[in-house]
C-alpha cells in the first residue's frame, strides 16, 4: 500500500437556509495514496464543490475528520494548491507576477521566490513566456501559468475544481492531456471534482462517484487505462464500458 496523503473520514456538512438546514454532504468517507490522481464525479449541486472547500480548509465540516499526510486539517495551508475554474490569473499582471503573486504569503525570500516562480514556469513549459500578459496567451498556456503558479509552492496536494468548465470541448480535451502530462510527469497528488465523467475517467487513477445531494459516495471505480494517456484512449471500449458504467450510476441516484 503506497504511503497515505488525504484521508476523509465520515464528512458531513449542512447549510442554514431559509427553509431549514440543508444537508449536503452525508458521511463522505475516502482515502488517496500519496501520488494518486482521484477525480470524484457527482451531479451539479451534489456538494462537490463543498467537499473541495472543506479539504481546502477554507470551510469546516459539521462533523467527521480530515487528514493530509497524518495531520489532521484545521485551516487552509500551504502544502494544498488550488486550481481555480478560468484559472483564477490576474489580467494587469505578467505570467512571472501571476506565479509569484501566489508565492508572496510564503515567507520566502525575494531570491527564494524569484527562483520558484522560474523554475514553475520552466516545468509547465513556458519559459520564454514570463513577461508576457495573460490575453497574449492561448487558454492552453493560460491554464499554465495557473498550474505554474499552484505547483511554485511546492503542495503536497493540488486541488481542482472543474477547471475546464468554462472552455470549449476541444480545448477541454487539450488542457486535460496537458494536465495529465504535467502531474504525472511531476508525480503531485491531484484531488479532482467534475461532473463531467469523461474528464473524471480521463484524469483519473481513482473515480470516487457521489449520489447526488446530500452527497454520499456511492462507488469508486478503478481507471484500468495505463499511463502516459493519449487522447485516443477515450475511444477505447474499456474506457466506453467504464463511462456507460458511471453513467448508470449517477442516472440511478438522480
Ligand atoms: N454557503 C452556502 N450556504 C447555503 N447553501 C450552500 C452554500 N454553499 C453551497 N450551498 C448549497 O449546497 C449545495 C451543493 O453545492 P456545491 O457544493 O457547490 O455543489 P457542486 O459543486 O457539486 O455543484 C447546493 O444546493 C448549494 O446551493
Ligand atoms: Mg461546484
């Protein structure tokens, strides 16, 4: 068994609305090994993007208990990056300014970070690109530069939310072999939410499906497809049998 990285025990979490409390997450229980890439699927609105805010430390749950690497999580850190949806870069700012901007509450020296935020930029392939702004990018290198920015503080988990929600489906099948490459080739740990369960199969090592709200989990399913990943695999009936599968799963708890 490889060496634990997030553990997620019994989480559950509701929200005070008008019409009482709404339950979202009901005993979310899971575990990744240190490396994995675990997508988790659900419904739009199935808690999700709850669930991402909690491992984040940016929310707390009702009840149940969060680990990264044996600690338990009581607040946001550094070890956990998140990938924004758009990628979350500033316009004003050039690629080099994006990376350092997340690099700024480190505590790093100006030396420290300057080298960081080169050697990021150089891993995602973008050397050459630093004084560049953001428009004068493809959405492809822009995806970069938010991949840049979140591996420069060297996180022990990445965290992604539906990050290619916002992008045409073509680009989407690009920026996901792209990310694939990167987090492979760099060996991070990746915990990934979509409700798109071909993203889910693509990306993932691991899918971990959850019903829809309150969100339990409902299966995980192993992604038999070896790595690296090309685009073609999608159309491989393994990949076909393990999408039909998926979908009846989500169609069932709907
Ligand atoms: N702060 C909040 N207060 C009240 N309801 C919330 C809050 N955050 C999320 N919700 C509700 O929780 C449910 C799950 O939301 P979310 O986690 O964003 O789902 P997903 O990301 O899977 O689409 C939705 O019905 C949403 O309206
Ligand atoms: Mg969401």
């Amino acid at each position: 068994m490889r060496e634990r990285s997030l553990e997620v025990i019994e989480v559950s979490k509701s929200f005070p609305t008008a019409q009482g409390r709404l339950q979202v997450l009901d005993g979310v229980s899971f575990s990744q090994a240190r490396g994995e890439v675990l997508s988790i699927v659900g419904a739009s609105g199935s808690g999700k993007t709850t669930l991402l805010r909690i491992v984040a430390g940016l929310d707390t749950p009702d009840d149940g208990v969060l680990r990264l690497n044996g600690r338990e999580i009581d607040g946001p850190g550094p070890e956990r990056s998140l990938i924004f949806q758009q990628f979350g870069l500033m316009p004003w700012l050039s690629v080099v300014e994006n990376v350092l901007f997340g690099l700024a509450p480190s505590g790093l020296s100006k030396t420290e970070q300057a080298d960081r935020a080169k050697d990021a930029i150089g891993r995602v392939g973008l050397q050459g690109f630093e004084d560049f702004h953001p428009k004068a990018l493809s959405g492809g290198m822009q995806q970069r530069v938010g991949i840049a920015r979140a591996l420069a503080v060297g996180p022990r988990l990445l965290l992604c939310d539906e990050p290619f929600a916002s992008v045409d489906a073509m680009t989407r099948q690009t920026m996901q072999t792209d990310l694939l490459n990167i987090v492979t080739r760099e060996g991070v740990t990746v915990l990934l939410v979509t409700h798109d369960i071909e993203e889910a199969l693509f990306l993932g090592d691991r899918v971990v499906v959850f019903s829809s709200r309150p969100a339990r989990v409902i299966e995980e399913i192993d992604v038999e497809i070896p790595k690296p990943r090309e685009h073609s695999v999608r159309t491989s009936t393994g990949f076909q049998e393990q999408r039909a599968m998926v979908w009846e799963l989500l169609q069932a708890t709907a």
